[in-house]
C-alpha cells in the first residue's frame, strides 16, 4: 500500500503513478497530471511541481532563483535593501532607492527609474508613455500598435486611430465626418439619422440620446 502525495489516500502500487520520488492515486493523477516543460531547466514538471511567473513556467527550485535573482536586481546599491517603487540611477550607473538618493544629493546626473505596467520592465521615467495614468515603454507601445487591429475609413482608406463616427453604413474619421454637409444630423455611434434631441462629443461627433447615455455610462 501507498500513500497519495495529494489527497493522502492509501492505495494498491497498482492503482497509482509514481513521480520524482512521490506517489499519487489514480484520481489525483487524472486531475492534477498536466506535465509542462520548466522554461529554466527544461526539466519536465507535473502540475503541482510549477508555478507561472511573468509568462514563464517554473518548477519550485527554478522560481526560488527567479525570485532571488529579482530581488538582487532591485537591491539598492548603498542601503542593500530591495528597492520597492521607483528607484534611480546615480552617477556610478548604480541602482539607488529614493531615500538614499535624497540623502546623498545625487541629483546631478540621477534618472528617476519606473516599471512598465505591462512587460515589468524597468525604464528611465523620461522614456515612459503613461496610458491610463499607468507608465509604458516604448517596446510594448510599438508591439501594441503593431497588433492592434485599426478601422479604415470607408472615404480616405486611412487607419482610424480614435473612437470610429458612423454615417449609415460607413465608418469614417474624424476628418471625413466633418466635411459631410450639416443638412442632416446623424449619429457618429450608430447611423441613424437624429430626429429629436442631439449630443455634440468634444471631438465634434454628433450623438443620439441612447448612444450618449450608453457613452456616458460607459466612461463612469
């Protein structure tokens, strides 16, 4: 008789996997048997045996290195405590949390460091694009950019890069929208022609009531 690692269950050898030094019944085997590569080691990993960080899959030895190897990385150079938030760049080319920067006036020639909410890279404040007040390097604005899927406007052909404006079946930007004659009002959202009360957006579109509540709703 065996013992299973997961439920501890006792059952027959013949009822159950063995695996790097363990046993696992036949269920556990079933549910938690999902074997995956570890992007380190190249070792192969049962589902219990890894864990997900920043995209990469890591058996338990390889992400205590990570996580190690990280925290070093964000380790300040006078202090030796890990760095948490921002940090800078001193003289020396030396990571320095604030605290320490402020107190030994490294000003100078000091480049205010943040990480990019999306890759978790770290950037020179300068070079970061904010995008809903979250900082961006330029590498994940371009990979953006280059998968994003634009609209195209049903007149010019050009990329629409902005909210899309309707006029019937067409889907035009802004330029276009404002060259069409004003003898009719049409919603910029849906198309159809406004026949009661209208909405003017700040970017000039003119709206229906029920697409400038659902515009509204939308942004709170």
């Amino acid at each position: 008789m065996e013992k299973c690692s997961i439920c501890q269950r006792d059952f027959e050898v013949t009822e159950g996997v063995f695996f790097e030094n363990r046993w696992f019944c036949r269920e556990c085997s079933l549910v938690y048997g999902q074997f995956e590569t570890c992007s380190r080691c190249k070792r192969s990993v049962a589902r219990w045996g890894y864990t997900t960080h920043n995209g990469m899959i890591l058996c338990h030895q390889c992400c205590d290195k990570v996580l190690r190897e990280e925290r070093l990385a964000r380790t300040c150079a006078v202090c030796n405590k890990e760095i948490v938030g921002p940090s800078v760049v001193d003289p020396q080319g030396r990571k320095v949390c604030l605290d320490c920067y402020r107190k030994n006036n490294l000003k100078p020639f000091g480049v205010r460091i943040i990480i990019c909410a999306s890759c978790g890279e770290d950037i020179p404040a300068p070079q970061a694009t904010y995008v809903k007040e979250k900082p961006v390097c330029k590498k994940c604005i371009e990979k953006f950019m280059r998968e994003r899927t634009f609209l195209t406007c049903s007149r010019c052909g050009s990329k629409i890069y902005e909210k899309p404006l309707k006029v019937g079946d067409e889907v035009l930007c802004a330029l276009c929208y404002s060259q069409i004659p004003k003898d009719e009002d049409r919603c910029a959202v849906c198309g159809k022609m406004i026949k009661a009360i209208k909405f003017v957006r700040r970017d000039g579109a003119v709206l229906c009531l029920d697409c400038s509540k659902k515009e509204s709703e939308s942004s709170r």
